[in-house]
C-alpha cells in the first residue's frame, strides 16, 4: 500500500489535487509530487470581481489562479482551470442571497464545498482518470470498521471538518486529506523548502466572494428587497424602532441595534416576510431543541428512534455541546434535544454532529427552531 491506501507505486497512482491559489492546496501538490505521484492541479474559477484581482486573501479568482498557475509549473506538473462562474453563482452566491432574504444566516463555505467542489470538482478527477483527489482541508480521513470516516484535525485552531459535514460516504472514499495531522507553521516551512513562492501568502477569507467582508452590499445588489426598511420589535409587541434591512441582523446579535432600552436587547427572531426583527432579553434566545433540515448522516449505523448521545457544534466558532439526536418527522430531518439550552442558535447555520473527534454528519437548522422558546 502507498501513502494514500493504495496497492501499487505512487507513479501508477493519479492524483487530483485541488488548487486554490493557497498554502495548503500548494504544499498538498508538492508533497504528493516529491513522494513520486502523478499529480494534477485544478482551479477553479469561480467569480470575477475587480477588486479580487488586486486584493490578497482571496480565493478562486485573479491572483489566485496565477498563483496555482506559477506552484505547478515550479513543481513541473499539468494544471488545469475550469470555468465554474456560472455553478458556483447559482449553487453558491445566489443561494447566500436567497438565505438572507429568508432571515437566516447562511454559510457559503459549506454550499461551495458540497456542490461544486465535492460535486463538481469530484466529477472532472474522475474524468481525468485519477484515483484520488486531494486537498488542502485540515481534516483526517481515517478507515475504521465500516470504511472510511472523517475525523477532526490534528490541530483543534485550523479543524474544518464543520464546513465538510455534508461530504457523503461515497465522496470520501475518493477524498484524501494529507495535511490533516499537521499544524499550519508546519506547512508553510514546507512550502519554503519546496520554494514556494505563496509560502507566506495570508490565507483565504471565509466569504471568498465579498469584496472587503460587505456582504450586506453583495445582497442588497443581487436582492434590493433584502435592504428594504422594517420595525424592530420587542417580544412583547413593542415597536422599538426601524432597521435598514434584515441583512444587517443575525439571531443572537446585540451591539449595532440602534436602539435603546433599559435592558440589554438581543435578536431573538427575523420574520423577513414581514421585514420585522424581533429582539428581547437573553432568556428570550434559550433553545433546549433544534429542528435540522438536509441531514447528511456520515456515520455508517444508522440513526434509531431511541437517539444517540453526540456533541454538536451549533456555529464553527463554538465548541460543541452534549445533546440526543433523534430521527425527524420527514426524511432528511432530526431532531436535537441539547443537555442544556444554547443561545442565539440561528437558521441557515449548520448542527454538526461528533462522537468525540470523529464526524457523524449534520443538517441545516431550520428557521422554526429559533422562534420556538425552550
């Protein structure tokens, strides 16, 4: 077997590596190209916005895609661009908008990943004919008893195994993920003795497609109703105040309200139908049950009406809390019930399940949950 679990030499074995223009994807290529691979770059194009072109720590587009260009020609290898603008509008930057004119908070990353690049980019790997395909995440891909799982990176600060939760089993069968038992300053001291030039390059934004971190601009753009004005309104019925859209509010918010009161206000819910925020006091935030819409299930037994015991990550910033994760009503769905009730769990963000560093699966929390009190 060679390094990445397969039973004949690394330069019979094809392997595709994603190439973001980045560090890690870089030093991914290098590695597999110094242990003898043969490796093919692709990048993605995914959007073109003038000020990514100028502007460091993007992602797919400009100087990035020359970067990737100028790393596989250092490491003497074929790269490949495919032109993904019109995906990733409508499975990624169209859906951004769309979520927030629902009032929810949507995570991109998580979309980017599993349509275009764990679909999509998945497809054209094995078009090539590759065994493989590599990249860059700070996850492990482990075998254990029912094939492989997905566990936490080695490196708690750089784990991104919240953004891949909805990677399917057969995906990760063809998935390898070499810089998952190392730390960051590991990886750029390779990338400086390989002689890369992006060695030093600051990593990727989080929002790859908003120019300076404005997303509110980016929707309000594609979607004006979005930044239409509307009330803010206490729990009780209270009109506080007005808003310049629901955009600018996520479930659990407290500063930039733009009201007063004598006690400290919190977004509770967002009824954008109506244009309406709600805000309250803490104890109005606490949720003890979570509805998840989109279930990815990873793990191999299946999920029985009696429950099972995880932890669960309600934001990829927080750390992950004790709960019982029951089947839902409808396919696709489950139900959290949390050991103790959490605060500002907003819809359009993701519940990820663990068993200790290993990840179960995960789904959509849906908008009914955070108007439901515990």
């Amino acid at each position: 077997m060679n390094s990445l679990g397969f039973a004949k030499p690394e330069a019979q074995t094809r392997v595709v590596v994603a190439m973001s223009g980045g560090v890690d994807s870089s030093v991914v290529a290098g590695l597999l190209k110094r242990q003898g691979y043969d490796v093919v770059g692709i990048t993605l194009q995914l959007y073109d916005h003038g000020e990514a072109i100028r502007r460091k720590g993007a992602c797919c587009a400009g100087q990035d895609i020359h970067d990737a260009r100028s790393v596989a020609a250092r490491l003497d290898m074929p790269h490949y661009v495919l032109d993904y603008e019109s995906r990733f509008r409508q499975s990624v930057i169209d859906d951004f908008a769309d979520s927030y004119m629902r009032g929810e908070t949507p995570i991109p990353c998580i979309r980017c990943n599993q349509t275009v690049k764990f679909r999509d980019l998945l497809a054209a790997a094995r078009d090539l004919d590759a065994d493989c395909l590599a990249t860059g995440h700070y996850v492990r891909r482990l075998l254990g008893p029912h094939g492989a799982e997905m566990h936490q990176g080695r490196d708690p600060r750089r784990d991104q195994s919240y953004f891949l939760y909805t990677t399917t089993r057969e995906q990760l069968d063809y998935l390898r993920f070499p810089l998952g038992d190392m730390e960051k300053p590991a990886v750029r001291a390779i990338a400086t003795d390989l002689g890369l030039l992006v060695a030093d390059k600051p990593d990727s934004q989080d929002i790859c497609f908003v120019p300076e971190g404005d997303y509110a601009r980016v929707v309000t753009r594609l979607r004006p109703a979005a930044a239409e004005p509307g009330d803010i309104v206490h729990i009780d019925g209270q009109v506080l105040g007005r808003h310049e859209g629901v955009i600018h509010y996520t479930v659990g918010q407290r500063k930039g309200l733009g009201i007063a009161h004598h006690e400290p206000l919190y977004v509770v819910r967002i009824e954008a139908g109506q244009r309406r925020v709600i805000v309250g006091p803490k104890p109005a935030l606490a949720q003890s049950h979570v509805r998840l819409i989109g279930l990815n299930w990873l793990a191999a037994e299946p999920l029985s009406e009696q429950g099972r015991a995880v932890q669960v990550k309600l934001r990829s910033a927080q750390p992950a809390v004790a709960a019982v994760l029951y089947p839902g009503s409808a396919p696709g769905e489950a139900r959290l019930d949390l050991a103790q009730p959490e605060y500002g769990v907003a819809p359009g963000q993701a519940g990820v399940m663990y068993d200790g560093e290993r990840l179960l699966g995960g789904g959509w929390i849906a908008r009914e949950t955070a108007a439901r009190a515990a």
